[in-house]
C-alpha cells in the first residue's frame, strides 16, 4: 500500500485539511467551519475526509496539525508534528510556489505577512487585534449592503471610481461606509472602496516595515476576493498569485512536515465515536495560579498543558 499524509489547519472560523501522497500531491481535502468547537470540527473534517480518500490504495501514516487549535488537535489525533501557522503556510507555499518572496495572508479573524529569501522565513507579523482587514469585517459589510460575500469582488470589478474609506479600524470603516451610503455614492463605488481598505489597513499595520518584494503570493480566504487582489496589485505594484488551493497551505505545510518527520504510524479515521473533551483545572501551588489544560479521551487523561513548573502535575492528579 502507498504511505500518504494527513494535515490540518485548525483556526478560529475555518477548518482544513488535506491528505496528501510522497510526491506532496493532494489526494484529498476539505474546508468547512469551525463553529466555535475545534473538537467537533476535526471529526466531521475526518469523516468527509475518509468518504473522499482511496483507502484501498493509501494509508495514513502520519498526521501534523496547525492552527490556533493546533496544541489540542494534535493531542487527540497523536500527530507526528504540531507547527505554528508561519512554518507551516511557508513550507505549504514554497512547494508550489519556491520563488515566493512575500506571503500575504487574510484569514477570517486575523492576517499575517511572511518574509522568504531562498525558501527561508527572515521576517514575519500578524495581526490579531483590529479586524478591518479581515475576512469578518468583510463578511458583515456585505451584509449590511445586502449583497452575498461570494460576490464582493465581482461587484467591486464593475466600479468607476471607488470611494474613499476610512481604514483605521472596523468602528471607522463602518461608519464611513454608513456617511458614504447616505451621500449617495455607488453600491459598486463603496464595496471597490471597501476593497482597498482592507488592503491599505493590511499594507499599514500587518506590513508596516517589511520590505515587500515579489514574487508575491496572496492567500487565505479572502485571496478568493478579486477586487482585493486588485488593490493589492494597485498599492504593490506587483503581480498577486493566488493559487486554486490558496486555503489550503496551512494544511499542506503541515502536512508535508508530517511527511518529513518520518514518524510513522497507522492513523485511524473513525474517531467519530470517541468522546474528547478539555477541562480547565487551576493550581494554587504557588504564586502562578496557572490553568492547567487538561485533554481527556473516554474519561482518561491523554495530555495537560500550562503549568509552568512541577506543582502543576499534582494539582491535576487532585
């Protein structure tokens, strides 16, 4: 049987996951919402992933995990390996693309911006505080203009003249939008504008100080958005390549360091009916007061993080 190899990017708004084979191509994928519960979303990405993966032909052989749930995941599924979201994005991009220079990365609740020089990370920054450029702020502006998200790009492509919004922060930027709307301009003017907010807020906080250079890949979920791309391409001055797995890198990254580990064993996918859960367990050893995060499987430990000394593990056995 052919050796093939499970990644998964667990983040706040989305869960992915690829299976991939020796050669890095991919045999399988996903993209669903995480809703709130990490845990639930990795079984239902599982369960879809195995209807769609050849089991007679491949068999898993080693799991990583990325993403803010990146820690937990990896407990429950025993992962080979378990990488922050800058390695693993770098390595999933560079596969493709291993000329890259620059990575752009707009996700739902954050974004980052990654430095490469022959395939090696030099520089990096996320931002994880103010959301108006990300694929949320972009989500509920839509709303509020009454059009689907999916078509953003396509109505901001049709805009003459786009309008001018603020791009500090979400408060402004909505209640520019509001001021513009009310003046009259162009549903089409205000979501162009809306556009290039995202991406003058992305170019002035995420990638203030780094020295952007091309080749330039953009992904993450609004990378989808055509009319961003544009204004990345206006503001940059350079080509934006989006790939058709742009969503995926995370889970192909990881995926592809699963395979280099070499740490190999069989991986099950029927988890369905295995009962995770976490429990938050505070220890009052000493002057740390740390919560200890505890991971149980079928009412049996399997893994606790966040003590910072010895006096965490007697505060979980009690």
């Amino acid at each position: 049987m052919k050796k093939a190899y499970l990644g998964i990017d667990i983040g706040s708004i989305s869960t992915k996951g690829v299976i991939i084979d020796k050669n890095n191509q991919i045999l399988a994928s996903e993209y669903l919402y995480t809703e709130g519960n990490p845990i639930e979303a990795v079984k239902r990405l599982i369960s879809i992933l195995k209807k769609k993966f050849n089991a007679k032909e491949y068999r898993v052989v080693s799991v990583g995990t990325t993403g803010s749930a990146r820690k937990l995941i990896g407990t429950i599924l025993g992962a080979s390996v378990i990488k922050n979201e800058i390695t693993a994005h770098a390595v999933g991009t560079t596969s493709i693309y291993p000329e890259v220079r620059t990575i752009f990365e707009i996700g739902g609740q954050d974004s980052k911006i990654i430095i490469l020089n022959h395939g090696i990370v030099t520089d990096y920054a996320m931002n994880t505080l103010c959301a108006a450029g990300t694929g949320s702020f972009l989500s509920s502006q839509a709303k509020r203009l009454g059009v689907d998200v999916e078509e953003f790009g396509k109505i901001a492509m049709t805009s003459k003249k786009p309008t001018t919004i603020a791009a500090r922060c979400t408060v402004f930027a909505e209640s520019d939008l509001v001021h513009k709307a009310q003046m009259g301009h162009k549903k089409e003017d205000i979501i162009a504008g809306l556009c290039k907010s995202v991406v003058t807020n992305y170019l002035n906080n995420v990638g203030k100080g780094k020295k952007i250079i091309g080749p330039i890949v953009f992904q993450g979920g609004v990378s989808k958005n055509i009319g961003v791309v544009k204004a990345f391409e206006e503001l940059t001055g350079e080509n934006i390549y989006v790939d058709e797995n742009s969503h995926l890198m995370g889970a192909l990254g990881v995926a592809i360091l699963a395979k280099k580990s070499k740490q190999e064993q069989e991986f099950s996918f029927d988890i369905e009916d295995i009962r995770f859960e976490t429990k938050g367990v505070n220890c009052h050893g000493c002057a740390n007061q740390c919560e200890i995060i505890c991971v149980v499987k079928n009412d049996k430990m399997i893994d606790s993080w966040g003590n910072r000394c010895e006096k965490g593990n007697l505060a979980i056995k009690n």
